[in-house]
C-alpha cells in the first residue's frame, strides 16, 4: 500500500483537534524544511528517557519553547520510555465529539503533547516508547500546520475499560461457575457478590483515576475465534452465589444456578457510557470556548508505526496504513483505545462502508 499523502483540513470557528499516533510510512520532507529546522530535545528541559519519573511538566515546556522558535521545528525524544501523567499536562477546555454536552464536568482535557498555533513542527520519537496513565488525549494539533508525528510508540496503563475474558467454566458443587482473566493494569476488587473495578491510582492523591461495579453501563462482546465482535446483553453478574479473587489477575464467579455457562473463550468489555476523554487515533472537531476564530486551514502528516502493548488484542499497527481526514470526518483505520468510543458508538460518527468493527485495524479506502 503507497504511503498517503498529507490531508488538509479546512474548518471555520472549530478547533481541529487530532488524537493521533503514528502511522504512515516515511514522507519525504522538503529540502528547504530540512535545512532550516531547530531542534528541541525534550530531555534539556527535564523530561526523563529512563521512564522512572513523569515527563509530562518536561514536555509541555519543550513544546512552549519550541512555539516561540521561527521557522521549521523538531521536537525530539531522544531514544527511551517516557511516562506521561495527567496532573501535570496542558489542559484546555475543549467541546469535541459528545465528550461534553449539558454536563459541563468534562470540558477540560488534559493533553500529553499539545501543538498549538503552531506551524511546520514535526514530532519525532527516535524510537521511544510514550506510557500515558489515568483520563488524558496523547496528542492534539490546534490551529497548528504542517505537523508531523513520527517514530514512536505508546500505551495506556489502565484504559477505562476492561476485558474480562471467560478463560474457564462448568458447574462444581452443583453450581455454575465462571473463571474470569483480565489484563495486566486493571485492578479490582471483589466483595460481596460484586466486582469493583479500579483504574490505576493516581501519584497525586493515591486514588484510582476511575472506578466502576460489576458489568458498568456499556459492554461488547468479543469473539477471538470467530472474529467477530457485538453489542450484547451481559450474563456474567446474573445469579451471582460468590466470588472469587484467585490471583493473577483471575476473578472467579459461582452462581446460584446449575446450567453451565457456553460462553467459554468470549471477552466481554465493559465500560462505562461517559465518554469523558478523548483517545489516541480518533480525529474530531470542537468548539472553542471563546467562540468563533475564523477558517483554519489544517494539514497533518503521519509517519511512523505505532504499538500498543500490554493487552493481547492490542497488536501492532502494520505499516503503511494510514488514516485521512476531510471535513472533520476520520477514514481508515481506528483500532479499539480502551473504552473511548467503542465500535458501534464510533460507527455512528464514522463512516466505516462494509467492514466490519472485529476487522480492525485496517485501512478503508
């Protein structure tokens, strides 16, 4: 597949706001561009390539400076992991998607790597690995221009969802019994025939970023076999007797009743139904605060590959697969993130033609 070539968004009075990570294959910079480029080094204002500290205070100082810099710039993360926290990283408030409505509670985003008002910037990871923790959007562009992202990869530690997959069950006792596997980084506890299920805690205040009981408000289905995934009624906390919490991250379910479960080897993911928080790889439009601003030509170039690794189902973007955008409408690929906008809520955003939410990632021409 050819490497697609950079979009250009125009939007009047809006904030173009993309959550991106990395895509394209290389794109050929312009010589004149190449010649003229300063470069910023997160790590000379604090940001630590070891991952033993957070870098989020680091990089928001970087990209500043990088702002006031003339000409073409290039923010650098030298080679290594970075953990990104959201006590410390810009906020704006910011009306995207159905992410704020008559609840007001959720118009302040916290942003990882904010590029704002700026122009012909490229961000390049050298290979680094970015690991972002409680509610927070990776990326965004604002009123910016000719930005590149390239060269690294990234991960959520606890998303705000969780996949409980059915890895064992039967009837013992002469009661039905289920064994359920989560991932590493959901945490929960159980108690009384329910299931609390606990973000990672904030190093602030030492208090989970989000919590949620038994199945939340919203699941999925998920079939790893057949490949397919649904919209489905929920049955794991139906008749509950006891639970059970066996250890490495397994929660087993007795129930009151004495037909075997037939789900063995389905995941079901259970989220909750505020969308709070925008996610990498979702492009989206919103208002700004202070009203309209007149048009804002945009254009952003994506380069690079982008992993997302501590969850069995969240596999490496192939390269060469892209995603474009017009209009404010997102085409090609957009893997699962983690609970924000899941298929069939993003499919009424998107138009995703004959596939098939199981299928991806994959690119839709």
């Amino acid at each position: 597949m050819k490497p697609l070539r950079p979009w250009r968004l125009p939007t009047t009075g809006i904030l173009a706001v993309a959550v991106v990570a990395a895509l394209l294959g290389p794109l050929p910079a312009g010589p004149a561009r190449a010649a003229a480029e300063t470069v910023v080094k997160v790590t000379a204002f604090g940001a630590d390539p070891t991952g033993r500290s957070d870098s989020a205070a680091a990089v928001a100082k970087a990209v500043r400076h990088a702002k006031t810099v003339k000409g073409p710039v290039r923010i650098v993360f030298p080679h290594g992991t970075y953990q990104i926290y959201p006590e410390q990283a810009e906020v704006r408030e910011l009306y995207v998607s159905n992410t704020v409505g008559a609840d007001q509670t959720y118009k302040d985003k916290r942003i990882g790597i904010l590029l704002e008002d700026m122009n012909a910037v490229t961000v390049d990871g050298d290979g680094s690995h970015l690991q972002f923790h409680g509610l927070m959007t990776t990326f965004a562009a604002i009123r910016s221009h000719d930005v590149t992202v390239k060269n690294f990869s990234f991960d959520f530690t606890a998303p705000k969802a969780v996949d409980a997959a059915v890895s064992d069950s039967g009837v013992s006792d002469g009661r039905a019994y289920r064994v359920l596997t989560v991932p590493q980084g959901s945490g929960f506890s159980a108690a009384e025939g329910h299931v609390t299920w606990l973000g990672e805690k904030s190093p602030a205040t030492g208090q989970p970023y989000w919590s949620g009981v038994d199945g939340m408000q919203y699941t999925q289905i998920h079939d790893p076999a057949a490949r397919r995934t649904w919209r489905g009624r929920n049955p794991l906390f139906d008749d509950v007797a006891s639970m059970t919490d066996l250890g490495h991250q397994k929660l087993r379910i007795d129930y009151t009743t004495q037909t075997a479960p037939t789900d063995r080897g389905l995941v079901y993911q259970m989220r909750q139904t505020t969308r709070d928080t925008l996610r990498p790889l979702l492009g989206v439009t919103g208002h700004h605060r202070s009203g309209p601003q007149g048009p804002l030509p945009a254009r952003l170039r994506l380069r690079g590959a982008a992993q997302r690794e501590h969850h069995p189902r969240r596999q490496r973007v192939p390269d060469g697969t892209g995603i474009r955008s017009n209009h404010g409408r997102v085409r090609g690929l957009r893997p699962d993130v983690g609970g924000q906008g899941q298929c069939e809520d993003h499919r009424q955003r998107v138009r995703r033609r004959t596939r098939r939410c199981d299928q991806h990632p994959r690119h839709i021409p």
